[in-house]
C-alpha cells in the first residue's frame, strides 16, 4: 500500500503531464514549434488557493501568444 505521500506525488505529476500535454497540444494548433524556437516555461507562484504551477510557451525573440496552463497544489497538498 502506497503512503500518502505517494499518492499525492503521482496526482500532481499526472496533472502536470497533462497541463504540459495540453499546452503543447495548443502550441502545435498555433505552429508554435519547438524547431522554431519555442519552449514551455514552468514557474511556480503562491495564491490564496495554495501553490501553482503555470506553464506557457515562450521564445527568445518573439512575444508570448498569451497561453497559459495551471496546476493548483492546495495547502493540503492536493491538485485542485
């Protein structure tokens, strides 16, 4: 039997994977292509609802198209 710990270690990596899948999903749609340049940034930033995750393309010489994907972490440690 996993320990707490673990299992919320793997529902917030699964939610990452997913947040980054689908940024990357809409990243393609745009023809921002890595090829081309384009990378995702991940920072982390602390809210009221707890810590999160933001993800969004980025390049070294063009502006953002204002895509974003967020991962909650509540206090409790749970993806919201």
């Amino acid at each position: 039997m996993k320990n707490q710990d673990e299992v919320l270690s793997a529902a917030v990596h699964a939610r990452l994977v997913s947040a980054r899948q689908s940024l990357a999903k809409q990243m393609a749609q745009l023809g921002l292509r890595e090829q081309d340049g384009w990378r995702i940034s991940e920072e982390l930033r602390n809210s009221p609802q707890g810590t999160q995750f933001v993800l969004r393309p980025i390049h070294t010489r063009l502006d953002s198209p204002g895509l974003e994907a967020t991962v909650t972490i509540d206090n409790d440690g749970c993806p919201c």
